[in-house]
C-alpha cells in the first residue's frame, strides 16, 4: 500500500489492528509517563550508543544536578568512549548516583538552525529567539532535546561527564564541547586514568524504519511502555467528564431503584450500604483544604487508586449508559442482599418476639403468647431463609473457576457468602434502617409490610418479587444454556430453586399470620398493654454481663454459621445441631434480660474484626474464657442469668469442636 | 495452439478502470514518485515500481490494466464500487448561507482598465446602497444562518470605502447584534485604500476585519494599471493607508491582492516587494475578464503566467525551507487545501453557502455577478431563492462539466470561478493543472522537509505551517 501523504489519504487507510486511539500520532497530549506510551522513551534512545535518562527519585535531593539527563548505558565500542577501560555496554545503577554521567550540554551539529543546549546552565545559544533562563522540571531537558532541530541521521555532540567536573577538568571538557562544529566534529575524552568527561558526536537516530515502517527502531521491545507505571488506572480514577467520558463514565445507571445516576467509581457494596453519595461527597475537591472532611468521606465510598489498579476488571461494561452484569451476577448481588436482609430480619424478629410478655391476655385470649409464637417461628423460618440464601451462594460459588471468583467475590478476602446484616432494608423499602424495636403497632406493621406478596407488575418491589425474579433469571438462563448454564447444571439448578421456592412458601405464611396479629392485638387502637417494661434504671453490673454474653453468643453464632457456609457443609448435621443449641441457649439468656427489663441488644459483630476469619475465631474464643472468668467471679445477685449464661458460652466453646 | 493450452496459457483479464487518467495523477518531485488519487484529493508516495504500474495503466481513453496494478489499484480505491465515492452526482442541496458581501457602493474612484465590475456599476448606474439595505442585509444573514455558524459579512464595490458612513453603521451594527445574541461574525473588505483614513483603520482593527488591498506590485506598474479618475498617485495612496494602519493598528488580516495582465511582466519582483511591505498575505489573481480584452490572458499566455507563477512558488519554497515567513497566498492555500485533501464539485461558496446583495437588496450568486439576470438568487427582504441556487449548484457540478469530468484537477480547481467560465469559457485549464502540480510537488518537498529538520515554519499562514506535522509518523504497514 502507498504511503499516504495528506490527511485524507490517512484517513482512507484503515489498519486493521488497533483502533484510531492506539496510533501513537493520535496519544494524547500527556505523554511522560503517558496514557499509551512514555515518550520520553523516544529521546532515551535518540542517539545511538547512549540510552539517557531524563528523570529519577534522587532528584530532590542534590538540586545542583536536579535537572540535567543522566547516561543510563553507553555502548563504548559504539560510541568510542572508554569508560571502565572493558569496552562494551556500561549501565549505571538506578540507585547510585555517585556513578552516574551526566548530560552537560548537547548541540546539533546538522541541520538549518544548529542549536546548544547546556543544561549545566540552561541557557540557550541560537539566533532567533528566547531569554536565558532556569528550567523548572527536569523534564525541560528533555523537551529542548525533542525539539532540536536535527535531522534523522544528522549528528549531534554531548558532553558527558561524571558529576564532580570542576576545576580544571571542566575546563578542559567545556573547551572540548564548544570546540565542536561541523567540520570539526570529533568523539574525544580526557585523558585522565579514571574518565572524567567526553564529547561523544553521534548521528541522531531514524523515527521510522524506511524499510518496515516500524516506529522508532532503536527502541527495544517493550521498552515504549515499560515507564508508565499505572498512569491509566491512575488517571482512570482521577479525571472525570469531558476526557474519559467515552470509556469511564462519571454516572451511570443499574437496573435497581436504588442505582440511579450513581457513580461509575463507587466501591459496590450491599445495598444496605448503598446510601446516595451525597453531591458535596461526590464532587469533593483534595486540592481545597476546605473539603478535607468530604474527602474523607469520599474516601471511603470511591474506589482509591490501589482498588483501581487491583480490581479494574470487575468494572461492569457500561451500555447506553446502564452497567451491564450477566445474569449470573445479578443473581449473586440479589442474593447477597437478601442474605443481608433475612439476618437483620430474623434479629428484628427475635427482638419484637422478646419485648411481648408471654402472660398478656386479652378477654380469655393467650394474646401474648400467642404473639411470641409467631414471632419466633417467623424469626426461625427467617433464620433457615438466611442459610438456605447463603448455601445458594455457596452452590453458585461453586460453579466458579478462580479468576472469575475474584471477580464476583464482594472483596479479595471473602467468599460470595454472606453473614453481615443489613443496615437499612434499601430503596424497596424507602431505605428504613434495621433497628431492634418492641413490637408496637408501627413495628407490626412493618413486619407486615415487608412480607406482603408481591404484586405481578412491580415484582422486586418486595422480598418475595426478589425471590421470584431470582427464580425466573435461574430458569430463563437454564431454558437457554441447559447444564451449561451460568448456574450450574439441572441437578445444581434444581437444588437452588427447590430453595428459592421453599423461602417464597415461608413467607407466604409469614405475611397471614402477621396481619391476624394485628387484627387481634390491635382492633382496639394502639397500644402497649402486651409489652414487657424496659427498664430506664441503668444496668447492673451483673446484667451488662449477661448482655455482653448474649452479644458474644451471637457473634459465635455468625462465626459458626460463616464457617459453615464457606465450608459448603451443608450436610454437616453435626455442625447445624451445635448452632441449634447454641441458638436455643441464646434465646434462653435473651428470655431471660428481656423479663427483667433488659433486652438482648443484638450489637453486630464489628466489621473490622470479621475480615479475618482465623482472628475473629480466636478473638471470640478469647472473649469466651474472658466472660467465664468474669460469670465465675460475680452474678451473684443474678443466679438465673448465671445459670443461663454459662452453660451457653460452654455451648459456644464447643463450636469450634470437630464434628 | 489447441484450445486447452491456450486456455492454460492465456493470462488473467486485465483489469480495467474507465477514465482512470481522470481519478488518478502521478507526478515527481525530488523525493521520488507520488500519487494524486483524484476521489477524496488524496496524496501517496509510491515506490519506483509502483508508479511504473500505474504508468501503464493509465492510458488515453479507456484505460487498460493489467493484472499486475490490480492490487495498487485496488488498495488506492480505484477499484471501489462508486458507493464509496467522496464525490457523486447526487443533487446538492445549497446549505445554509453563513456569508454576505454588501455592494455598498456601486461606484469607484479608479478607473482600472481591467474593471470587471464597470468600475462597480455593472453596466448600470453608479450608486450607494441605502442603509436600511445594508441593515436588512445584516438581518436576513442572521436569520438564515444556524445559531452556531460563523458569520461573514463583507463589503465590496466598487470602491466600498466611497460609502464609508455606510461601512461603519452596518460593521457595527453587525458587530453588536452578534455580540448581543452570542454569535460569531467576521468581516472583509476589499478596498483600493485610496480613500483609507484613520476612523476606517480604527474599525478595521477593533472589528474582526480581513482587509484586503488591490495592490498590483510596484509603483510603476500599478499606477499605470490603476489610475485614479483625480490623477493622483495610487501607488502613494496605498503606502499612506498602510502608514495609517501602521499607526492605528492592523486588522485581523491584511492582504494584497495584485491582478495580472498579459502585460504584467514577471511577478516574483512584484510579490518581493509587496511582501516587503508588510502584508500579511499576498496574492496574484490572473485576469480574465476584461472590458479592454488585451490585458486578458489568453491561453497561450497562460504558459508565461505559468512560469512566473512557478518562479513565485520556488521563491517561497526556499524561504520557507530557510525559515523565513514569506507569504505567498497562492501557494499557501494551494498547500493548504492539499493538505487537508480538500475535494468539491464547485469552485467556491458562490450560491451555496455565500451570497452576494446589490444596491438595491437583490441577492446574487457573488460580488462578480452583481446584477447579472442569470445569477439572481432572491432578495433580501424575503430571503435566499433555494430553488435557484439549487439549480446553479446543480449544473455547476463539476463532473457535469466539459472538459472538466475528464481532468484529474477537476477537485482541487471545482470547475472554475462561474463569472470568468461564463464570459470567457475554460481557457485556463492547463495552467490550472500545471500550478497544481507544482503544488503537489511542493507539498511532498515541504513535508519530508519539516519532517527531517523538525523546525516550525513562520508563515503567518496556515498552510505551509498546516503542514509542519505533515504525518510523517503516519505510516502504513507496506
């Protein structure tokens, strides 16, 4: 093909390889350390026998020789120059300076308009123009070498020397470099034992083979792009409209309420965590000292640039501005939010079950206790929602190989199982916040908010539409991939749905239950007449005890169920039995602090502290001796608690017993 | 031969390309060998061998190939279906007008002999456009115009500056009226400057103005070229005004535009010294039509004009090698619009996107075609007559032209200026032809040129400096 010479013909010739934007004619602007290539790597290898180099860490430290090249490797025989007396290629080390040549000056030595630069001084010396003056960046060596005017193959001298040249050995190596010109353009050096300095005249290397048409022959493969560092990931996470509009969004859309116009760089989390970022957050500025506290908060919802670097491949494509996720993931982020929210279900449960005093009666009727036995089999059906969610998970992370695991993982760490509990039930449900709260009317009708049947044309809008959307996807993805499908085969697909399909049952139930609850406890209007009393007397020592006991039962309690899950031993009878016991136990203690005006506080295990899983195992057998030690010692006002707590917390011990 | 063998022995069909000597043009320079693709004026080197390929493969009439340029052919898109033509004869609907020339006085102080304008009267009588004319000018072209587009207004003669109350009332009124609604307009004036005093340069260097002066070369030759009807000097008169806009200040651009006659002589003495005067642009416009028909070019005499021309071009070639700036308009647009590898089935925007208004408020095709029947294109009170300026555009067409649809230039050149093909036909083709050539050659030189020294060219043009990136690192796998 012709070579083409004007635009149009350029633009007629299309390559078939790399897109427009990959033609280094086409790299953007800021290109050292550069987007798609660092181009100072050009005038690195600009002249045969010498690769320089123009920027370096110890340059803030010695300001007398902050700005001028260094030589990183000479080729001795190429180049003539005898440094170490071993001929060859000498390279200096990147950290030893002391070892360094250094680039004095340099000139043209062809071409129309000759040019010196001497970068000791950094004055200019040409006909037509500029004001002497001091550069500002080292990088303006570089620049004055790129555009020095010298034709390919044209020659060029440099004086390069080691770094203490003074005295009468600079005088000598200036002389030798300002001698030079045209007709008396010679390679020479002193003639000290050790080198000191040398006028090196060499022929300006071709941008372009002739032959192959191949960019930049003298530099060696890789090399182009062997500086850059990250700056893409970094500039990735940094610049915003206008400039990577194209390939990283700033807003984009997902299919949920909940993820409207949300920010492409948003570290994707649960929904519960999924606040709004709020605009002053998102447009937080780390130039202004003023909004140091926005960007500490966006810190910490943005993806920072060591996310980016790690995790950049688990950014969703982005079509007609809505993030695109396969079947699969949504599945799995679904899924993962409803695990979240049946645990904070099942605690919401457990509390309001706790708060009814078992001896309410209304006319004749065991209202109190017939309000606790809902509650709690609710709270139990919405504990095995919980388990079955996650060893759904557990059989989708199965179907995984490593690399894609990482990439659907919710961090590095974990596994795509689940044991936190939601903060806030999301935008289904107006983003309420969990909270343990006694069952009076509002609570009630909460509860029967969340677990009404979904109404066909807005099917997410409530749990059971989750689950039922979750079903379809499975079965849609199997009717088309058969036991290729992204869910695993029929006997995988079928295990999953059959679990999908026993959680929608439940909670049919659930939700007829709650309002015959309602109509009984509260016909009348509202009232508190069922509740148990909470007592506003601060805790005593013995109580706060037995409080911290609960807490750590439940800890446990997540720990074991955590374990279990990642372990996939959803066989384990052995195991489930152990947490039942420990469950029973705990429920007993709960009982037992609700009766005397102290209800279970259901604190969350500390996220920080659940990260890893061997430490928290070992911090929680730790807690437990601790709290033994600490029951032995007092509760003796509160036999009963003593009672009730100690052998929960043996019960405790004994999860971390084979089974 | 039996029928079997010569089927063995026969060679492939030739691959034949109807008319390829009008879709292609080889040339040389002092690099080597080079390719004008006609379609889309796109510029190749080739190498030594492919040019003899192609060589054979043009020739008279319909050209026969053979099956060895098929595949050069093929990747420079001469085999391309004719869906795939920059240029077709699909009708051309005219775009939105964006340009005005006001005739602000059809009169003028000079008595140039070569006048195409009847000393602006165009065989009519002298007169001045009326402001609420100009006013309603400026109106109409705002109206006409997308919001976004760049607006020009120029005014013309005659001598524009006759009517010089009218200049500045209708230069401002346009000025603040874009100001005001947030568009973007600019101004040209084509001026003998003879009239030119400080208040006219003080409005052409606030306003974006181009200004152009009708400067001929030396004093010699143009005062006897252009006469003044009070027979002062008009030599004297143009190094006054360029004083004046010395001292006030320039505008955006100034100019100087020299017509040549047969009688003209060589032009690089001529365009040393005007450029020596300080213009910012300089260039020859050859005459053609003219009331005294031996100041015209004939078409043998277009070859000396040929030969000055070129010696203009090698002139500036090497001052732009030694960077120098040295502005010589011809050139510079010529490398400029190869450069981008412009390509049109018209010669210029007359009718299509520019549109010119008489004295009266008639619209014409161009300022050369003021009050001529065949080229009226509405007015300005009820706006541009599409229909008419669709027709004009569609006979225009290039490849419907004759000899024009033959010529390998005929995209670079756009069939001529329609006032000088009306009166006097094509009679300046060959030297059209053999300029451009020269510039092809040029602009190859300039490039590898800029591209081996890496020094930036001073031109306060845009077209040898367009090229200093000539993409020298655009390069195709060969």
């Amino acid at each position: 093909m012709p070579k083409p010479r004007n635009l149009t013909a350029a633009a007629y010739d299309e390559v078939i390889a790399n897109p427009p934007a990959a033609h280094i004619k086409d790299s953007v602007a800021n290109t050292a350390p550069g987007l798609e290539l660092d181009e100072r790597t050009f005038e690195k290898h600009l002249f045969p026998g010498l690769v320089l180099e123009f920027q370096r860490y110890d340059q803030d430290e010695d300001k007398k020789r902050l700005l001028m090249p260094v030589v990183r490797a000479i080729d001795q025989d190429k180049t003539g120059v005898t440094v170490d007396g071993a001929g060859g290629i000498l390279s200096f080390k990147v950290d030893d300076p002391e070892s360094y040549l250094f680039v004095y000056a340099i000139r043209s030595l062809d071409g129309p308009a000759p040019q010196i630069y001497r970068f000791y001084d950094f004055r200019q010396d040409v006909k037509y123009q500029r004001e002497p003056r001091q550069p500002e960046l080292a990088l303006d060596c570089w620049n004055a070498i790129r555009n020095m005017p010298c034709p390919e193959g044209g020659r060029v001298g440099l004086l390069i020397g080691t770094g203490e040249l003074k005295g009468d050995k600079w005088k000598k190596a200036l002389r030798a470099f300002e001698a030079l010109s045209p007709a008396n353009a010679v390679t020479r050096q002193s003639k000290d034992k050790a080198f000191a300095w040398a006028v090196v005249v060499v022929r300006r290397a071709p941008l372009e083979d002739a032959r192959t048409g191949l960019i930049f022959p003298n530099v060696p493969p890789g090399d182009l792009q062997s500086t850059m560092c990250t700056p893409w990931h970094y500039d990735f996470r940094d610049c915003h409209c206008y400039y990577w509009a194209s390939s990283r969004p700033d807003m984009v859309s997902g299919e949920g309420p909940e993820e409207r116009n949300v920010h492409f760089m948003r570290k994707r989390k649960p929904v519960w965590e999924k606040i709004p970022i709020p605009p002053e957050v998102w447009g937080a500025n780390p130039n202004f000292a003023s909004e140091a506290k926005n960007v500490a908060e966006q810190e910490k919802v943005l993806w920072n640039h060591i996310d980016t670097i790690n995790d950049w491949e688990t950014l969703p494509v982005v079509l007609n501005d809505t993030e695109v996720r396969s079947r699969y993931r949504k599945v799995v982020e679904k899924l993962q939010v409803l695990a979240g929210i049946e645990h904070a279900l099942a605690v919401e449960y457990l509390y309001a079950y706790q708060s009814v005093d078992p001896a309410f009666k209304l006319d004749g009727d065991e209202l109190g206790a017939r309000a606790r036995d809902v509650l709690r089999r609710i709270a139990v059906d919405e504990m095995h929602h919980f388990r079955w969610v996650n060893e759904i998970l557990q059989l989708l992370r199965e179907q995984l190989g490593p690399a894609s695991f990482k990439a659907l993982a919710a961090s590095g760490d974990r596994t795509m199982t689940v044991i936190d509990r939601a903060a806030n039930y999301g935008p289904n449900f107006d983003w309420r916040s969990f909270g343990v709260r006694r069952l009076e009317l509002d609570t009630l009708d909460w509860f029967i908010r969340i677990e009404r049947p979904s109404r066909q044309e807005r099917a997410d809008e409530q749990l059971e539409g989750l689950y039922i959307s979750i079903a379809r996807s499975i079965r849609e993805e199997f009717e088309e991939n058969g036991d290729d499908s992204a869910f695993g085969n029929a006997v995988t697909v079928q295990k999953i749905q059959s679990l999908i399909k026993l959680i929608i049952e439940e909670g049919d139930g659930h939700y007829r239950q709650l309002a015959d609850l309602r109509n009984r406890l509260f016909d009348r209007g509202e009232n508190v007449d069922h509740l148990r009393t909470i007592k506003e007397k601060p805790a005593s020592h013995e109580i706060a005890l037995a409080r911290r006991v609960s807490d750590t039962l439940y800890h446990v309690l997540l720990y074991g169920l955590g374990h279990m899950f990642m372990r996939g031993d959803d066989e384990d009878g052995g195991q489930v039995r152990h947490l039942v016991e420990l469950m029973e136990a705990m429920d007993a203690l709960n009982n037992r602090l609700a009766h005397l005006g102290y209800p279970a506080c259901f604190n969350a295990p500390d996220p920080s502290t659940t990260q890893e899983w061997k430490p928290w195992g070992e911090a929680l057998k730790t807690e437990i001796d601790s709290l033994k030690d600490a029951l032995k010692k007092t509760m003796r006002n509160e036999e009963e608690l003593r009672k009730l707590a100690g052998p929960a917390l043996d019960k405790a011990a004994r999860c971390w017993e084979p089974t | 031969m039996d029928g079997k063998t010569a089927e063995a022995g026969c060679a492939a069909r030739p691959v034949v390309v109807p008319r390829l000597q009008a879709e292609l043009k080889l040339f040389r320079s002092a690099l080597g060998h080079h390719a004008l693709v006609v379609d889309g004026s796109r510029v190749y080197d080739l190498m030594a061998d492919e040019a003899a390929v192609l060589r054979a493969a043009i020739t008279p009439g319909d050209a026969a190939g053979s099956t060895d340029s098929a595949a050069l052919l093929a990747d420079l898109g001469l085999l391309a279906p004719a869906a795939r033509r920059r240029i077709a004869l699909d009708p051309i609907e005219p775009p939105k007008v964006t340009a005005f020339s006001l005739n602000v006085a059809q009169a003028c102080n000079m008595g140039c002999a070569y006048c195409y304008a009847d000393e602006g009267k165009f065989g009519g009588r002298a007169r001045l456009m009326p402001q609420e004319v100009a006013r309603a000018s400026v109106d109409r072209l705002f109206a006409e115009a997308d919001a976004d587009a760049r607006l020009v207004l120029g005014f013309m003669g005659g001598e524009p500056l006759l009517a010089r109350t009218l200049v500045h009332d209708t230069a401002r009124y346009a000025f603040d009226k874009a100001q005001r609604l947030g568009r973007d307009i600019g101004f040209s004036i084509t001026t003998n400057a003879t009239l030119l005093n400080e208040a006219d340069a003080r409005l052409f260097h606030e306003l974006p103005f181009v200004v152009t002066i009708s400067l001929d070369g030396t004093r010699d030759v143009h005062r006897a070229q252009r006469p003044m009807h009070n027979g002062h000097d008009s030599y004297q008169a143009v190094l006054d005004a360029l004083a004046v806009i010395a001292r006030v200040g320039r505008p955006k651009q100034l100019a100087a535009r020299a017509t040549v006659t047969a009688r003209s002589g060589r032009l690089l003495p001529l365009l040393d010294h005007m450029i020596g005067l300080g213009f910012d642009d300089v260039g020859f416009s050859a005459l053609l039509v003219s009331p005294d028909p031996r100041l015209a070019f004939t078409a043998t005499e277009f070859e000396r004009h040929l030969a000055h021309m070129i010696e203009c071009g090698e002139k500036a070639l090497a001052e732009i090698k030694a960077g120098r700036p040295y502005p010589f308009g011809n050139l510079e647009t010529a490398l400029q619009e190869i450069h981008r590898g412009s390509h049109r089935p018209l010669p210029c925007g007359a009718g299509a996107g520019y549109l010119s208004v008489n004295a009266e408020g008639r619209l014409y095709a161009c300022h050369r075609l003021i009050d001529d029947p065949a080229f009226i294109m509405g007015d300005i009170r009820v706006g541009p007559d599409t229909q008419a300026r669709q027709k004009l555009l569609n006979r225009s067409h290039v490849d419907r032209m004759e000899p024009c649809s033959g010529c390998w230039a005929r995209y670079l050149c756009g069939g001529g200026c329609h006032h000088e093909v009306k009166a006097r036909g094509r009679v300046a083709c060959d030297y059209i032809r053999g300029w451009l050539e020269f510039c092809l050659k040029a602009y190859v030189e300039l490039g590898t040129h800029f591209a081996q020294t890496g020094s930036e060219h001073l031109s306060t043009r845009d077209g040898a400096s367009a090229i200093a990136n000539v993409p020298h690192m655009v390069s195709s796998p060969r």
